[in-house]
C-alpha cells in the first residue's frame, strides 16, 4: 500500500489556516458551486463499528473494527470511494481464547476483540490481523483475501494494547502500541516472533491519556496517530526511524461532531485516494446505538503534520465526495431482507459470544435449536445479533415456533447490558407471545435481572412475526417498540415502549438478537424464514 504524499503548493489561505494550530483545522470553502458538489453525509455508516482501522490497497478501501464478545470477532469492511461499505468478513474467525468465550463457566462481556489492526503486506499479497486478547498475549492472523479464510499465524507473549501495525517500505513489520506510554516493537520476518521492543513516547500529564494507535510512514516520516479518549486526537512524528524521538501535536480537541447529541470524533485512520488525497475515518460516540463511523478530508502542512478539514468550526455533517475511480460494482447492503439461503450467515451476523455449531443451521432458513438450559437470557448460547441501523430502523422476524417444547424461550431483542424481548413462550403446550423487560447488568457484567413479563397474548398455529423498532439517536434514551403479527401484515404493539440506555461503559451498541433457549430441558428448535432491517 503507497503511503507516500506529495507536498503541493498551499494557497496562501490554506497555510495560513493551517499555521493557526491543528485544534483549529480550516474551513472549506461555501457558496453555491459548493453546495451543487456532490457530498456524503455523515456517518458514513450508522451502524456501530467501533476503533476503525482504515487502509487501501489498489482501488479498494478495507477496514476493521472491534467487536468484544462477538463472535466471530474483527470484521472487515470493504469499500470503493470510503463512502458506501459492505461487510466482507471476519479476520477473527471464532473467539478461541477461553471458556469465558464459549459462556462456559464464565462470560466474556466487553472483553475479547478490542482496538486491533488491520494491514496488508504487498510482498505476499497477504492481510494481517493482529490484536491483544485479556491484556495476556497478541494474536496475528492471515489471509489472501479479506473474505477469507483467515488463520491463526502465531501467538506473541507481549499483549499489544491498541495495536497499530505498519508494514514498513522495507517489508519489516512493526507494531506500535501502548496506553499513555507508547512502545513501538519490531517482529521477525515472518511475523511469527517480537525481534525488539522500545518506549518511544511517555504522554504529557497535560494530555492525560493516549492510545488507539494507527502507524505509518508517510514521505519516509513515521507517524503515529493516538486518541485521547474520548474528546481528541494527537499525532506523533518521528524522522529519525520507527523508534524515534517523537514530537507530539494536537490534530483535534473537544471538535464538535457530526452526528446530534454525539461525541467528538476519534480514534480512527487515515488513508489516502488514489489520486493523493487524504482521510480521516473516526467513530463518534453515538449511544445507545454505538460507535459510528465518520469521515473527513485531511491536507498536510508544509512541513507536514495532518489537518482535518473543518466545516463552521466543526467535523462536517457533508463534504464533497471523494474523487476516486467509478466502482467495479455496487457494494452489498449491511441492511435489508436476509432469508437464510447458502451454506453460511452472511458476514453482517455475529454471535453473542461463540455458538454451539451443532446447534444451528441455514439452507432452508435459519433454525436455532436450543443449547442452553437458563432462565438467564445472557448466559444463553446461540444468540445471534445484526447491528442496529441508526438513526432509527425496524426489524421484523417471520419466525415458524412448531417445534418448540415446553418451558422454550425465543424471540427477538433489543440486546445490551439492559435488554428486552419480543417473542413465544411455550408453557403447558401452550404459546403465547409477550414482551419481556428488565433484563439487566452491573458494572461487572453479572447478571442482576433475568426479565419481567409486561404484556402477553395468546397466539395459535405455527407462525408468527415479530417486530422491534430502535431509536438510536445520542444525546438520551430513547424507546424501542414491540409488535406482533398472526399474517405478516397487520401488526398489534405489545407492551409499554422500552428505554434503552445510552451509558458508554458497554462500550458496544444496541444489536437486534434472535435467541432460542430452553428453560426445562434441550430438544426443541425454532425457524427463522425471513429478517429484515428496514429504515424510514
């Protein structure tokens, strides 16, 4: 990937913007030619993808985020003009680093796939993986392609926090990583084993904390850019080699964002097009949907360190459209109808921690056999989650319960550390549909609230909808509405709306959950034939 940029005359209002100090950014340019630009908006994908990593490679743009207990975990997103994205897969392809993991005697919750990185070596035409697990030990996986599959290359005892690796213009690899203090290790040839490792920065007590590092060499300058979490973003540069010495600047302070009653943007990448511009793609706290990614264009000082381009003081809600070159094809959609056809999910699902592989199938639509004996919807197995499409969406399940057994549970949720749940209780050889709330966590991730019912009704036959629509837009809590359907077309709201929090400790956002758990005994099984995530 060419990480090299070219220094271009500056106009005398672009220098002077960028000599004001990079917490200022500069502006672009208004008036109608302006406007009549084609533009994107921001987020660039409401959904919540968290600690992007963001790289090219030709004309296609990758990036990864974390995902925690998911499984499996570090998806990979792909894209032609940074802008629209598809989800092509996951570099981590099951959470093999525990029983915690498989919720086995323990539970991972916001733990596993933290900040990791995402890089591609041209020498081998090879992507790499590499991310640290329970702050005990790294992981490095490969592929060819980003759709896999991906594999697990080595095992490295030091556990590299918030990992930034950078394939350098002579093929070594290194990784930068650290909180507050930051350490930049170089690994072997083969990536398998650490050659060394150094401090290379010990962060200012007036900054507070860095972290989140992304690492490159940009113009034979070694950059390492670190967030303050969560209200900035700083970079360090180095012209002596990857190990430094380092100076520090600030690229971004308490920026107004985005997206309304959302955070500032942070903790991202930048990348640049084909054509020498530069990006930036940060997420912006946006609870209780999660972390959403945005985008900014990005110039250099002479003698250069980045800018983002501000619009009225502010990351911009628009900005013209990146010049890149017409997309091979359309990206696939990360929302809309899902019926289960092939012989895998589709990479936009992912597990409540990893499944029971022998007790779920997809061909003739998705059937989730029960795997967990619990009246603890959090310790139950085989949960499979779709992020949430913001500022607001809906989801309807079309969901065949014939071959549920007595004391089943399953249905459709609004899952966090606070959940709720639309779906069939079977009791008695009897089936009703209800809504279920309070279904709660402490700040440890127990469990202190397994549900309460708050609306039910009966339902006949082998057939029913299930529907949940989420308000996920920042700045408080919002509702999440439930219905029911005997036909697939008129629905009936069943129970008082649900709040859903917007506290960030979580860290991940509200997911849409199809579960299917037993209560009594194991043996029975639920079908899912149609979901879909639609938007108004």
């Amino acid at each position: 990937m060419d990480l090299s940029w070219s220094h271009h005359a500056l106009t005398r209002r672009r220098t002077l913007a960028a000599a004001t100090g990079l917490a200022a950014g500069a502006l672009f340019p208004t008036g109608p030619a302006f406007a009549a630009a084609a533009q994107y908006t921001n987020p660039v994908i409401w959904q919540d993808f968290a600690d992007i990593d963001v790289m090219r490679v030709g004309d296609t743009y990758y990036a990864s985020a974390s995902t925690m207990h998911y499984s499996p975990g570090a998806p990979v997103l792909r894209s032609y003009d940074l802008v629209n994205w598809e989800i092509a897969g996951h570099a981590v392809p099951a959470l093999d680093f525990g029983a915690k993991y498989d919720l086995n005697g323990a539970r991972g919750y916001v733990r596993g796939i933290w900040a990791s990185s995402l890089a591609y070596r041209p020498s081998n035409r090879t992507f790499y993986w590499l991310g640290q697990i329970d702050f005990a030990r790294t992981y490095l996986y490969t592929a060819t392609a980003v759709e896999g599959p991906w594999s697990r290359l080595t095992t490295i005892s030091t556990p590299y926090y918030d990992a930034g690796l950078l394939v350098d213009t002579d093929d070594t690899l290194y990784v930068a990583y650290g909180n507050t203090t930051i350490s930049v290790a170089q690994l072997s040839p083969d990536g398998r084993t650490q050659v060394r490792t150094q401090e290379v920065f010990r962060t200012p007590s007036s900054v507070g904390t860095l972290e989140g590092a992304r690492f490159y060499k940009i113009n034979g300058q070694y950059y390492i850019f670190l967030t303050r979490p969560a209200n900035g973003q700083y970079i360090l540069k180095s012209s002596s080699g990857p190990f430094g010495p380092y100076t520090m600047r600030q690229v971004l302070l308490d920026l107004r964002g985005p997206i309304p009653g959302g955070g500032v943007p942070h903790q991202g990448g930048l990348v640049r097009t084909q054509s020498g511009a530069w990006y930036y793609m940060a997420f912006v706290d946006a609870y209780p949907g999660g972390r959403m990614p945005a985008l900014a264009p990005v110039t250099w000082t002479a003698d250069g360190w980045p800018v983002v381009q501000l619009v009225d003081g502010a990351w911009g809600t628009t900005y013209p459209l990146p010049a890149v070159p017409a997309p091979p094809r359309q990206v696939a959609p990360i929302t809309g109808v899902d019926t289960f056809d092939g012989t895998s999910l589709k990479p936009r699902w992912e597990w409540n921690h990893n499944p029971d592989n022998t007790r779920w199938s997809v061909g003739d639509g998705l059937t989730l056999r029960t795997a967990t004996v619990t009246h603890d919807l959090y310790w139950a197995r085989n949960t499979l989650t779709h992020r949430i499409q913001g500022p607001t969406s809906t989801a309807t399940v079309q969901l065949d319960h014939s071959a549920m057994r007595d004391g089943d549970r399953a249905g459709l949720a609004l899952l966090r550390d606070s959940s709720a749940w639309i779906g069939l209780k079977r009791d008695g050889g009897a089936t009703r549909v209800v809504t279920v709330t309070g279904l709660t966590m402490d700040g440890n991730w127990n469990t202190t609230g397994t549900g309460t019912e708050v609306a039910s009704a009966p339902v006949s036959g082998g057939r029913v909808w299930l529907r949940a629509n989420a308000d996920i837009r920042p700045g408080a809590p919002r509702p999440g509405t439930f219905s029911y359907s005997t036909d697939g077309i008129t629905f009936t709201r069943l129970g008082p709306a649900f709040s859903m929090g917007n506290d960030w400790r979580f860290f991940m956002g509200y997911r849409f959950a199809l579960f299917n758990h037993a209560t009594q005994a194991l043996g029975g099984a639920v079908r899912v034939t149609r979901f879909e995530v639609s938007t108004p």
